[in-house]
C-alpha cells in the first residue's frame, strides 16, 4: 500500500471515534518502533517530520526509510506528513519529497518564532489547500499560539503568556471556512517539549472546554492537539536515575487526551514522551555496562523502549485494531475527491 493522505485516516478515526497519534522521527530506529508498535497493536500510523528532522535526516534518506516502511509493512496504512511547516514553500518541497500530508502553520510567521496576524495566516493556508489539494495531500491549518520551542519552532510563550494566545472558537470557524483546511491544530495551553506544566494540570492552564467548544461550533472539522506528550513520571526517574538531569515536569494526562477525542479530537502529537523512552534507554546501557560500544548494544533497547510507548498510546488512542480495517485511498483518488 502506498503512503495515504491523512484526510482518510482521520475521517475514518472520525467515523469511529477514536484518535490517532503523530509521531515525530528523525532516523531509522525512530521509523522501525514505530512500524512495529503499530505492526502488534494493527495500528493506522501517522509519522511525522518537522524542518528540523529533514534537516537533520536529509530529505532522501527520510524518503526512501518511509517507502521501506510501507514495504515491510504492506498491511499497514501510513501517512507521512509535515509537521510545523513554516512556509508554503516549505509544505511545497514536503510534497515534492513524497509527504502525503502538510501542516501550514500560518499561527507564527515565516520567522517560526513571531505570532502572526489572522490575515496573514489565512493568506499563506488556503495557498497551500489550493496546491495540496490539487495534488491529493492533506493540510493541517494552526490557529492560535501554543508555548515551548521545539526544534527552532514555537514563540516561547510562558504558561501565563498562553491564556492570551488560545484559540478563539469564532476565528477558528472563520478560518476553516476561509482557508478549507482538513484538520485544525488548537492552542487550548499545552506547549512543546518536556517542560510543558509545573504541576499536574487543572482546567486553569489546559482549556479542555475550548476543544468541547470549537467541536461544537465545527463538528466536521479534525482537531489537532499538540505538545501533548504525557512526559511520564516513571520515564523521568530512569534517565535521572542513570545520570540524567531533568527538572521536575508534568505533561498532558493521558485520559484528558480521551476526554478530547471524544470531542473531535483525531490527531495527537507525541514526540517528547518517545525522546524519553530513548535516552531513559540508553543511559541505562552507558551506565550499567560502561565496556560495551557497539552502537547496537544501546540502539536495540532504545529502539524497544519507544516501540513500548508508541504501542501504549496507540492503544489509549483506540487506532489500535483498525489498521486493516481501513479502505485506503491514495493521493490520485483524493485529488478527485477534491474536485480535481
Ligand atoms: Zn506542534
């Protein structure tokens, strides 16, 4: 099967009622858990690639340990999509490298740091839908600011600074209206990477009813939660038990991520919780067998760890058992569904 546009797995979770998480990668071991988490749990998979990755990666060899994936796991429906696109030209070249999927973030401007106005973030959107679209590839749209940078991207709002950056319900029924995106990421208090909360959070500093909202006002509309790691205790303690320093954090619980997909939410984004499992992994190895350097002697249990936290959110999600059940389509056939 080829790679899919994310459009037919997030209307199937629709259908459905379940979410599906987005899983960001940078290299081999990154793709190969996560094939194998999805292979066990029979899991529909969405990976994704920010600017940072593809730089780090390079475009090609990214491209060619996707379509090794689809592959080896023919049973499989994969989308690979865009993460933080900064730019039309940036979806663009994702498209021309094969991505199924393109996220538009027009929240920030080309900068990836500046909030930008509601204007501009219509203007370079829907420039991207006309493209995409023409060519079958889903686009994920941004409306209000989330906090953290991660891989060079994000304005670096503090909790407090967020409140005044959540997406407002009025303009995201705008937006989707002006720009015909297929999915709506929202900013609802969540920020990228492991410093997302400084305690357990409470309905003050995650809006879980701004997602009941904005579902409400646009229930054929696919949310997005970003920076929506768990950032589990217990992966915490290992790599600050074998020599880490993280400071004490708190992510995003798991069962509000449940409260949100029963309310339109379709695509979870997890990176931060997997860069965990990996260096928890590792440090482990370093510390209780400082005489091995084979790469493969800390890779293979880094490479398991994370496959253990992708199959556990696959299943917290619900996408675990649909994966064949899924009637895919290809970018051709979506083309035409648009209209083209
Ligand atoms: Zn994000």
């Amino acid at each position: 099967m080829p790679l899919v546009p994310m459009r037919i797995l997030l209307d199937h979770a629709a259908e459905n009622g379940y979410g599906v998480a987005a899983l960001n990668v940078n290299n081999m071991e990154q793709i190969q858990a996560i094939m194998e988490a999805a292979r066990e749990t029979e899991s529909p998979v969405i990976i994704q690639a920010s600017r940072g990755a593809r730089s780090y990666s390079q475009d090609a060899y990214l491209r060619h340990l996707m379509l090794a994936a689809v592959e080896l796991y023919p049973e499989i429906p994969v989308c690979m999509h865009q993460d933080h696109g900064n730019s039309p030209a940036t979806c663009f070249s994702a498209i021309r490298q094969s991505f199924t999927s393109v996220m538009m973030d027009g929240s920030l401007s080309a900068d990836g740091k500046t909030p930008s106005t509601f204007e501009y973030n219509v203007e370079v959107t829907k420039k991207v839908v006309e493209v995409a679209h023409m060519l079958g590839v889903s686009v994920e749209g941004e409306i209000g600011c989330l906090g953290g940078i991660e891989d060079g991207h994000g304005a670096g709002l503090s909790e407090d600074q967020l409140k005044l950056h959540l997406t407002d319900p009025d303009q995201a029924v705008e937006f989707v209206k002006q720009t015909g995106v297929d999915a709506l990421a929202v900013a609802i208090g969540t920020s990228h990477g492991a410093y997302k909360f400084t305690k357990k959070p409470t309905g003050d500093v995650l809006s879980m009813t701004t997602i009941e909202t904005i579902h409400k006002m646009l229930p054929n509309t696919h949310l997005v939660m970003h920076g929506s790691s768990s950032v589990p205790q217990e992966l915490q303690d290992i790599i600050n038990q074998y020599g880490g320093a993280l400071k004490p954090t708190f992510g995003v619980p798991v069962e509000e991520i449940q409260r949100g997909i029963k309310h339109g939410v379709r695509k979870i984004n997890v990176d931060t919780d997997n860069r965990l499992a990996i260096t928890g992994a590792i440090r482990k190895v370093f510390a209780e067998t400082p005489e091995k350097f084979d790469p493969r002697d800390y890779l293979k249990p880094a490479r398991a760890a994370m496959k253990e936290v992708c199959k556990q959110r696959m299943i917290q999600f619900g996408q675990a058992g649909w994966g064949p059940k899924i009637k895919c389509k290809t970018i051709d056939d979506m083309a035409k569904v648009y209209g083209y």
